[in-house]
C-alpha cells in the first residue's frame, strides 16, 4: 500500500447511486488493489447504514484529515458533513442536493490547504442538484469554480481521460452534437491543447508530449470535401500550436486514429467532441479508465463511469475504475510514492 504525506479527500457522490458502495469496497480492498490512504466526507450514519446493507465485516471512524492515516488501516475513516443524508439505493432524490456539493466544496477547501493531497470525486446526478442552485454544465465545471484563485481568476478545466492503454480529451464536452461544430473554434483548440501540453509535462511526466488532434468529420473532411472545419479550423489551431513548439499532429480521421499501431505514435488524443473521445477509451479499458481533470490548481480524478442507480446496495457495483483513480491520484499528486 502506497503510503502518501497526506490522505486523498473523497467526496460522497449522490447517496443513491453507487458512489457509497464503490468506495466502501475499495476500502475493503485497499491491499488487495494496493489504494491509497483515504477519507470520505459523508454522514457517518448513512455510511454505517450502507455497511449493514451491504453486509460488509468493516467499521469506521469519524476523523479529521490529519488523522485519517491513522485510522485508514483497520477503520474507513469518515469526516462529517454538517448535516443528515436520508437516502433510498436507486432513487434519485435532490433531498441530499446541498450536501452533496458540500461534500465536494470541502473536498477542495481541504487540498486547497494543504490538508489533503487530491480530491477524488464519486459520480453525482446533475439533475438532482439543480434544486441546491447547481448551474454548471457538469462536475468539471463546478470544480473549476470552486479553484477561483486570490485574484479571482477562474482556471479552464480540460477532461482527460486516463486509461493503461489510450488516454482521450474531448474538446467539447456535455453539449448537443448540433452545437459542436460552432463551438469548435480555433482558439478553443489552442487554449486546450496548451493546458494538456503543460500538464502532461507537469503531471504525468512526459518531456515532450505528443498530442493527436482528430478532425470532426468523416475522414477528416477530405480536404473541404465533407466538412470545412478540419481545413478551416482544426488545422490552423495545429499548424499555430506547431509555431509555439507543441507538437501536435493532425487533424486525424476519428476511425484510424484509435487502433493499437496508431496508438504507439501520440500520448494523447484531443478528440472533436464527447463521446469521440469517450467511446474507444471506455471500449478499450472500462474498469480501469479514471477521469481527471487538468487544468485546475490541485490533482482531481474520478471513476469514469455514472451513479448507476439500478446497482446501488446491491453489491454487485465494481470498485475497480474508483481504485484507478485513487491510484492515479496519488501518482500525480506524489510522483516520488509510485
């Protein structure tokens, strides 16, 4: 078991999906799956009652932070939320809604001050926490917003998803298909693409790192032929990211650019949209895929999958994309531990 300076802060998710159960066995499975030391903030009472659901042979403790490495071997440490969770396995419910954001605000207050080496986050239901004033289009977002600095700047959050074999950024996230094409710009693909140069350098490592840059079209528009914003748009951005030293390729046909000898001649692909990016990386490695966030001021990292609604208390959930992203927190957090 890795043992880092200080413990990862793991915030609840929604309490009727499987964001409880994932991290209750991951705990349970901490030397089985090497996890790092970590806390939850949650309400104890509901986690002890998901224990019992669950019939899991495990006890926890209400700790602080600092004090989480001390229990983490024989208890779960559990830091408190400032109020009752009351929820039923697989109904959503926006009961819980100002917790749930409270969980991930402290989350972040926690490694803001030092107190936590990494947030990772479990799955939340949006449509649950609109009632609670959640305005953002997504988890990523909201993080984002929390990470305003002193001089209340906000910093551009850049989903990257991680996984053993293919690492994958959409550019454009949760919006409709209709509005990829107009919100594509130039400028959006110069701005993300030089947030991922500087923290695959920073974060992951790598000294000079390639980025693959799809095109949105069939075939990359065929030179105008199918589309003109790979000619138009996405080459530009590459050609001007070349200027600056970044060495980007592309604009790539989306259906070769995926496969295993393809893979060995980039460390990132920066993919048109959603689930171009989604897709073969979830295809390739679903359980060991972890979602993290680049671009903000602290190491934040998730399962890469949802609530799961239908699986919560049953015990049937798999730990195995949350253990990745513990793992994986640490590794950026403390690249000296791993």
């Amino acid at each position: 078991m890795r043992r880092a300076k200080k413990a990862l802060a793991v915030t609840m998710g929604d309490p009727s999906g499987i964001g409880p159960d994932i991290t209750l066995l991951a705990w349970q499975e901490r030397y089985k799956r090497d996890i790092p030391c970590f806390y939850l903030i949650a309400d104890p009472a509901f986690i002890q009652e998901r224990i019992k659901l669950l019939g899991l042979p495990m006890k926890i403790k209400e700790t602080t932070p600092e004090n989480a490495r001390f229990a983490f071997d024989t208890h779960l440490p559990v830091v408190p939320l400032s109020g009752s969770v009351s929820a039923s396995c697989g109904v959503p419910s926006s009961t819980n809604a100002a917790l749930v954001l409270e969980s991930i605000a402290t989350a972040v207050q926690h490694v803001q001050t030092n107190r936590a080496d990494a947030v990772v986050t479990n799955p939340i239901c949006k449509s649950s926490l609109y009632s609670a004033g959640f305005k953002h289009p997504g988890h990523t977002e909201y993080l984002a917003s929390l990470a305003t600095d002193m001089d209340g700047v906000e910093p551009t959050p850049v989903m990257l998803l991680a996984g053993p074999q293919l690492m994958t950024v959409p550019l454009t996230v949760h919006i409709p298909l209709q509005e990829v094409p107009a919100t594509l710009t130039e400028d959006l693909i110069i701005e993300k693409a030089r947030i991922v140069h500087r923290d695959m350098k920073a974060r992951f490592g790598l000294a000079s790192p390639r980025l693959a840059i799809c095109g949105l079209n069939p075939h990359a528009g065929e030179n105008g032929t199918m589309g003109l914003e790979d000619r138009d748009v996405i080459l530009p951005a590459i050609k001007k990211l070349q200027e600056e030293g970044i060495e980007a390729s592309g604009p790539h046909p989306a259906d070769t650019i995926f496969h295993p000898g393809a893979r060995n001649s980039y460390d990132v692909v920066l993919a048109a949209y959603h689930d171009q990016a989604l897709i073969p990386v979830k295809t390739i490695a679903f359980d060991e895929t972890v979602n993290v966030t680049l671009g903000l001021p602290f190491v934040r990292t998730s399962p890469d999958h949802g609530t799961a609604f239908s699986l919560a208390g049953t015990g049937k959930a798999s730990a195995g994309s949350l253990s990745a992203a513990m793992r994986l927190a640490v590794a950026l957090a403390e690249p000296e531990l791993v």
